[in-house]
C-alpha cells in the first residue's frame, strides 16, 4: 500500500481494530503483511504476498478485554498455562501494551523497515499479584522475504534487589488445511510433559508427529528448527527460535472445541499450535539482568512427497 499524497511505500500504519482496538499493521513490498494488536501485543493476522492468511483466527474470537483473543500469536508471560499463582497463561495477553518510544537498540542493525516496538511495565494494579517491576520490550518485524520475526527482551527493574522468575511462551495459532493431514518434523524422540496425563514425562516415538486426537505436550529441549508440514497446501512453515528450549504442541480436538465459547466447533481441523517457549525450567533475572527470547516463522512452498522441499532438508539447511 502506498500513501495517497507521495505514492511512496507505506511500511508500518497505525490503525483501528475490531471494536475500536488500536493495531498496527505491518507491510513489505512484494505484499506480504502481519497485523498487531497493542492488546496483549498480539499479532492476530501475518499473510504472504499472495494475501494467503498464514494464522488461525477464531471466528469466535471476541476482541473485548480482559478476555484473550482466540488465535493469532498470544504472549503467555509471566507464567506459561497454569504453572503458578496467577491466571492461565499469565497476564501479558490481557494487558494494553504501548508503543515504545524509545527501544535499545539491537546488537545487529537490520535493513528491515517493517517492525513495530512495543512494550508492557509493570503496574500497581499487577504488582498485587506478582509483586516485580519488569520492562517487556517486544519487536515484531516483517521481512522482505515475509517471514515474521518476533523479539522478546524482559529487564529485571526491581529496585529491592530481588531476582524474579517466569515461565514463557510465544502461543502460535499456524493456519493448516487438514489437521489429519498435518506433519511436524524435529521433535522426533524427545521427552515431552503430557498435560493431558497430568504432565507426567515420556519419550516421543520416532517418525514425524500427526494428529488424530486431542494433543497438548510440551517437548523439552528441542532443536532450535521444527517444520509444520501441510501437505494438502504443499506448505511448510518453519519455526526457528531462540533462547525457548522447550515447544508445545496443541490442539483440543472436538470435545474441547465444543466445550470453548470462543472456538467454533470444527475449527480445530485447521489449526495447530506450535509453541516456541520455556516452561521446564523457569528463567531466573536478577535486577538489572535482561532475558531475550525470539522467534523467527517462514512459510514456504512445499510438496514434500517431490522431496522439492524435504522438511528434514529445510531443518538441517541454512
Ligand atoms: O498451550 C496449550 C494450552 O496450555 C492448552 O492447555 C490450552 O489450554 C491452550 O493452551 C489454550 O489456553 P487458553 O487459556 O487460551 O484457553
């Protein structure tokens, strides 16, 4: 999209969502895109240059605080599901973040001029239920290739001189065709928490997962790339992360749809959660210290069975 008065490249446009929400949304020449809410700092929309919807958004998702908005890539910090005191998924996703104004500069300047920084404080209202004071500074970049990068950097500011500790997770919602029809690669033989059994830990078998039922495992220190395989889209999405060890996998199948008021009843046939996140062992940031915790997707054309794009290629290359 380019401005009315110069013709030139509009990169980063600063808009209304639903129900008034403020978001930016994201553009890169060839056409791709990604939308971010400054609610919970979540992007709800990322699509590549054909304006292909690369992320599941339920149709039920409601846009009204405090209430999570149901797909996109939700922010589940400072406590990942319910492993603690506060509520599921901590409360970055339910809070108003704000465009930060003056973000640190990063180590390698990149050529990208897509991104927007974002960032959530601590407040006397969080304070009564975990009582730190943190500096969550988020950047969220576009490429020009349409990969969507997302940064993290928590700061420890407490002024009593105590170390806090927080579990995370970047909570993707990934768009797929058939979820019967869905592959993931590299997270073959790994342990895993089985939250359906009480997180009890096993020992993933060793071909490629698929999905048949209800699934939600986290898998302990995986390898840095995991490739989603749609084989009906001829599409792989890669997940390259850094600093989140461990990777969820979700989907609650049926009776879990039927049961969640804003998910509609199929609508576990097209999406699956893949999280890049930390929720073995918690980080622990003495004052002053900073965590960074990023993730990087890309989306490529992929037909696995013509070996054009092996996912065990795509895992081990660049
Ligand atoms: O990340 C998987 C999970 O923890 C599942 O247990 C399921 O509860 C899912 O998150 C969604 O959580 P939410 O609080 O958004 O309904």
């Amino acid at each position: 999209m380019s401005s009315p008065s110069s013709g030139e490249m509009v990169f980063v446009e600063h808009t209304k969502g639903v129900n008034g929400l403020p978001k930016v949304i994201l553009r890169e020449v060839r056409g791709c895109s990604a939308e971010v809410y400054l609610y919970g700092a979540q992007v709800t929309s990322w699509k590549n240059e054909h304006g292909e919807e690369l992320l599941f958004l339920s149709s039920k998702a409601t846009f009204k605080p405090p209430k999570a908005i149901r797909g996109g890539i939700p922010i589940c910090f400072p406590q990942f599901g319910v492993q603690g005191s506060l509520e599921q998924h901590g409360f970055a996703r339910n809070r108003h973040w704000m465009v930060d104004p003056d973000p640190p500069p990063f180590l390698t300047c990149s050529p990208n001029k897509a991104f927007i920084d974002l960032i959530l404080k601590h407040s006397e209202e969080d304070a009564k239920i975990w009582p730190h004071r943190y500096e969550f500074r988020l950047r969220v970049t576009l490429g020009p290739g349409g990969d969507l990068m997302m940064t993290s950097r928590i700061r420890n500011t407490n002024t009593d001189g105590k170390p806090f500790m927080f579990t995370f997770s970047y909570h993707t919602y990934f768009a797929i065709t058939d979820i019967s029809e869905v592959r993931v690669e590299g997270l073959e033989t790994l342990d895993y928490l089985d939250y359906l059994k009480n997180k009890e830990r096993f020992t993933e078998q060793g071909d490629a997962i698929t999905f048949e039922a209800e699934v939600d495992k986290a898998y302990l220190s995986t390898p840095t790339k995991i490739a989603i395989i749609d084989h009906e889209r001829k599409r792989t999405y890669e997940l390259r992360k850094d600093g989140l060890p461990d990777a969820v996998v979700w989907n609650p199948w049926d009776k879990k749809a039927k049961a969640t008021p804003d998910f509609g009843d199929n609508e576990y046939k097209q999406m699956l959660c893949v999280e890049a996140a930390c929720v073995e062992k918690p980080i622990t940031l003495k004052p002053g210290e900073e965590w960074r915790g990023r993730q990087e997707l890309s989306a490529v054309p992929s037909s696995y069975c013509s070996g054009q794009l092996d996912p065990q290629k795509a895992l081990q290359s660049s």
